[in-house]
C-alpha cells in the first residue's frame, strides 16, 4: 500500500470518527429531555423538584402509571386520538396520492404551473385560514364534532403531495406505457403498479400524517368543547392547567402517550428514511 493511499484512508476514517462524535453528542442532546420525563415519571413529586436533580430515581416509583391512567379518562381520548388518527392517515394517503399521481404520470396542459400554484399555498400558516375555516366549520354545524380535524384530510396536502410526486417521477414510464398496451385504465395503474410500487413514500407521508393527528393541540383546541372529545393533546393540556400539582402522574402520562410514536418510528424506521431520501432524485 503505497503512503498516499495510506493517509487518504486515515483521513476518510477520521472524518468518519468526527462524525460519529459529532452525531452522537447531538443524539444525547435530544435525548436528554426524553430521558427525563421517563425517569420524573418513575420518582414522587418531591425528588422531581430536588436540587440537585436526581436522574436515577431511588426508590423507583411506578404508582404514577395506574394513578394517572385512572386519575383522567386517559382510555377515552385515546379512543378519541386514534379514530382521528386512522382516519387523517387513510384521507391524507389516499386524496395526496391521487393528486400526486396525476402531476407526475399523466400529461396534460397547466399541470406544471398547478403544481407551483399549489407549492405557494405552503407559505400561508395555518393562522391566516384559522378564523374562516371555523366559520364555515360552524355553519356546517360541524364544531365539536371530529369532522374538522378529519375532513379536510381528505382533500390533500401541498407537502404531502410535493413528497409523493417526487418519488412517482422516479418510476419509470415504461412501466405505464406497457400497462395501457394491455388494456390498464389509468386507475389500474395507479391501484396495481405505482402504489406497489411507491411503499417508501406512503409510509413516509403515513407517519408524518400520525404524528401530526397524533401531537395536534391546536385544532381539537378550537373545534372541540365537549371533554368527551378531548384528544390525548388537548386532555394533557387540561390536565397540567387544571392538576398542576400532581406532576409525577402528568410525567407518566406523557410517557405513555410519547411511547406509541417511537414504536411506530422503530418499525418503520428503514421504509420511513427509504421514501424521505428517494423523494429528491427526480423532478
């Protein structure tokens, strides 16, 4: 092995070294507020104030977990935060697919400029539409219902469809043309080869679609009042305003309404950096 090749390798494993450091110091910074919460939820309300803080509970405590589930009816909104859940995840992959395909594998006159269109509107924040979506929401007669927050699922994302586009431009065409040689509709293209096809990215906008059903605060803030339709969100929040005092069972409750969403990222941990990371070659 001659010396340049030597040092060249040394260097690729240094610059390997320092990002392994690098990445690592950053992991524990964002692990460290997880790690907290688990371990306050194992400690009793005095050791949560303690100072210095403990990070190792002695003794643990798992009384927080029963008296917090039971202390609120934290089973009801679950029940509440997964029927939202299930159905923003079904309307957003279903309508952002549909649109997505036909920007991306049919050919028609605008569909450029519809798309760019439809990119700018990821500009306007969600306080600009806030007010006059909950006047049309109140006369529809739908607040405190979940419609608001599952309805308009169902009428497509821009940063859904923009990430389902992308990755539709990467199959390639002849796939299609040799479909509709045998007879394929359009709709039997999209249902039998490119949905096949595109598993990376729906599970992809599927996660982010849970996880923003899932931590969404402000909208079941606005569209619900009945504590009956509290969401997981919206319950917590009460519960921290109105039981302040009780911050152990408020931790454990966290915990738990943290743990699904890690869960569901480990499983599909690999599909999931598949369909980020493919959207990009093409478009």
């Amino acid at each position: 092995m001659t010396r340049e090749g030597s040092e060249g390798r040394g260097l690729t494993r240094g610059k390997r070294i320092a990002a392994h450091c690098a990445l690592i110091s950053l992991s524990v910074v964002f692990l460290t507020p997880l790690v907290w919460l688990v371990t306050s939820s194992l400690k009793t309300d005095k050791q949560i104030f303690k100072f210095p803080p403990e990070w190792i509970p002695s003794p643990l405590t798992f009384q927080n977990y029963p008296a917090g589930l039971t202390f609120i009816p934290f089973w009801r909104y679950l029940l509440n935060t997964s029927i939202i859940c299930v159905l923003s995840v079904l309307g957003t992959v279903l309508s952002c697919s549909l649109v997505a395909y036909g920007l991306a594998r049919i050919r028609w006159r605008g569909r450029n400029a519809l798309f760019y269109i439809l990119l700018s509107t990821m500009m306007l924040p969600f306080q600009v539409t806030m007010v006059p979506l909950f006047v049309v929401f109140a006369k529809l007669g739908w607040v405190d219902t979940f419609l608001p927050l599952v309805v308009p699922r169902f009428f497509g994302s821009a940063f859904y469809i923009f990430l389902m586009r992308q990755f539709f431009l990467t199959i390639p065409h002849d796939l299609s043309e040799a479909a509709r040689i045998d007879g394929c509709s359009e709709w039997d293209i999209y249902w039998r080869i490119v949905l096949p096809l595109s598993k990376p990215v729906l599970a992809a906008v599927g996660l982010f679609a849970f996880m923003a059903a899932w931590n969404d605060y402000i909208g079941p803030l606005i569209y619900l009042t009945d504590q009956r339709n509290y969401t997981l969100a919206l319950g917590l929040a009460s519960f921290s305003s109105q039981y302040g005092s009780y911050p152990g069972m408020l931790m454990a409750v966290t915990t738990v309404m943290t743990l699904p969403i890690i869960v569901l990222f480990f499983f599909a941990q690999r599909t999931f950096i598949q369909g980020i990371t493919l959207t990009g070659i093409k478009g």
